[in-house]
C-alpha cells in the first residue's frame, strides 16, 4: 500500500510540473508578442511619418498631388531607408513593418482632385493595431480611418472607444492615414471670378519650424521599465525651400521589470529535533526591492511547530517495603508499571499489582 501510495504521489506531481511549465510557456509566448507587436507599431509609424515629410517636401511647389502613387515614390528616391520593395517599377510593392503593404494614392478633398494624399497599410495585426494608430494621431494627420470607421473626432483627438472596438474585432485591420494641404492653382473658381491660375509661387525663404525639435516619448512594451524617446531636429539646408527634418534619434531606457517569482511563496517542513514527534513548517516570499532586476527571497519564517517530546516511560518499580498483617511473618512484593497515553507527552504510573506474598 505504501510503494502504490509513493508511486501515485510522483504521477501527481508530474502532472502540477507539466501544468506550470506550460503556463510559463504560455506567459513567454505571450510576452514575446506584445513586444514584437509594439516593435512593429514604432517601426510602421515612423515609416509612415517619414515617408509623408518625404512627399511634401518633394511636392512642396506642386500644384497637387495628383499623379502620386508607389512607382512615383519608388522612382523619386522619397521612401526612408530601410523600406522594403518588390515587383516592377511601374507598380512596386513596399512592404510595412508588419508584413502587409503600404499604398499611396492622391485623394479627393472638398471637391478638389489632388488636394490629399492617403497611405494605405494593409494586414496591420490585431496585437499592433491599436499602439499603430495612436502613435500617427500624434503626428498630425487629417484623418486616420481604421477599416473604413474614422477614428478622429472633427478637433482630431482620437476616438480610443472607436479604436479598441475596430482594432478588436479582425485578425488583421485596413488603416489609412489622409494628410491635406492647400496647394497654389489648379483649384475651383473663386464665386464672381476666373478659374485660379495653376503653377507654383515662387519658392519661399526656408523657415525652421517652430518648435525645432520634435520629441515623442512612450512607455516600453509590457514586462519592462523605462522610457522610449524618439526625436528628430528641423534644419534648412538651403536659404529657399521648405526645411528638412532630420533622422529620428531612438533612445531606449528599457530594463526588464522585476517580476515575483511564480512559485512564491515557497514553503519547507524539516523534522523535530532528537527524542521530540511532530514537524517545523517554514515559509518565505519573493519580494522585488527594485523596479528592475531579479526578485530575491526573504528569510525563512516559522509558520507552524508540532514538535514535542517523545513520551518515554520509565522501568518497573518493585516495593517490598509493605508489613505483613498483625501476627503474621514473611513478606509481601508488590509492582508497578508507568505508561505513556500518548507517543508525545508525560507518562503516569499504573496501579501497584502484588508479586508475590509469603505472609503466614
């Protein structure tokens, strides 16, 4: 019954084993996607902004954007370094951070062709949807849509209720971020007067934007401490033209973040000291001290003491010391015996019984 009961015991706690390390798998695997996810959603962002200062320098005097499109882009040089192209020239496809493609049309704003351009991400995933597009809305953009459903109010604050319930309900989203500008010529009549000229005015002194530095800050991704800080510096490489936004600069002050070890507390039972029955139980707790780094343990507390001596009674004891009645000789040997009622606590003598007794 015993070697059964031990071989029982070792199955249940195969089965405890395999249970939390599938648990930790599960917590690393998903871990490892909220970062990627977040990685993904900076990466595409930047790209997207990039790309949209790219165009609007280059089309900084012209008369709209009609005309613009991925073979123009791609034949232009605009695309940031590091973008992803396939497939011929005429009709390239860039490939976004997160494996979709990224399209570039003119749009039709107020009734005026040309007047706005889109960039079109396909296949955003679930898990970088929504870090994605709060990252363009702080960078200016006239409207971002996320499967057809704005997700700018008109004052273009972000509508977060919107975003969750769009960016929740597919496996992979469709974001389009619109950018519009006012162009000089090719637009409607003004009421009472002829049609605007086209072509561009001449080309303006170039003034550094105010202000000149532009710093975005955010969390890390989930599992560590620290900041994100991306920033980029405005300069005017020539006294005529538009000015030119330089490389971001990514500084990361991420450190993993403490976390409790899972197994906490942890407790420990050792055995009474020589000649005592029962059990020590002692406990201890994983604490994080810091924000960052590895937890540590604290020191081992008592939590529960059974011990207690070890009942041990003593030998028989013999008594001949009791007289024989009046008129009688000889000797009467009586015997006692000490027990323990329990195996832990103080022993006690049994009644005296009589040996032996020689009286007459």
């Amino acid at each position: 019954m015993r070697q059964r009961h031990s071989k029982g015991f070792g199955l249940l706690e195969s089965i405890i084993a395999l249970a939390v390390g599938a648990f930790v798998v599960a917590g690393v695997f998903a871990f490892y996607r909220s970062v990627s996810g977040s990685f993904q959603a900076h990466k595409a962002a930047t790209q997207a902004l990039d790309l949209t200062d790219s165009i609007m320098r280059a089309y900084v005097s012209a008369p709209s954007f009609v005309g613009i499109s991925n073979g123009r882009v791609v034949a232009e040089g605009l695309l940031p370094p590091g973008s992803d192209t396939s497939g011929p020239r005429v009709e390239p496809v860039i490939t976004t951070a997160f494996g979709g493609r990224l399209l570039i049309d003119p749009a039709r704003i107020d009734d005026q062709e040309g007047r706005g351009m889109t960039l079109t991400f396909t296949d955003v995933p679930a898990r970088s949807c929504r870090g994605f597009v709060s990252r363009a809305s702080s960078y200016g953009y006239d409207s971002i849509s996320v499967n057809s459903q704005d997700v700018l109010d008109p004052s273009g604050r972000l509508l977060e209720s919107v975003l969750a319930s769009e960016c929740g309900q597919k496996v992979e989203s469709t974001v389009v971020l619109t950018v519009a500008r006012d162009f000089v010529g090719g637009g409607p009549p003004s009421p009472g007067g002829p049609a605007l000229p086209g072509g561009p005015l001449p080309t303006p002194a170039c003034q550094v934007p105010t202000p000149a530095t532009q710093v975005h800050t955010e969390a890390c991704p989930m599992g560590y401490v620290g900041t994100i800080t991306s920033s980029r510096t405005a300069s005017c490489p020539s006294p005529a033209g538009a000015a030119q936004w330089g490389p971001w600069s990514v500084v990361r002050t991420c450190l993993p973040a403490c976390a409790k070890a899972v197994h906490s507390p942890q407790r420990r039972t050792s055995a009474c000291p020589p000649r005592q029955l029962g059990a020590i139980t002692e406990e201890r707790e994983s604490t994080c001290p810091v924000s960052t780094g590895s937890p540590t343990w604290s020191d081992w507390m008592e939590v529960s003491n059974t011990c207690a001596p070890l009942c041990t009674a003593p030998a028989d004891e013999l008594d001949n010391s009791l007289p024989c009645p009046a008129g009688q000789s000889g000797l009467i040997v009586r015997r006692r015996t000490a027990t323990c009622p329990e195996p832990a606590g103080q022993w006690h003598w049994n009644e005296w019984e009589v040996m032996s007794d020689s009286c007459g």
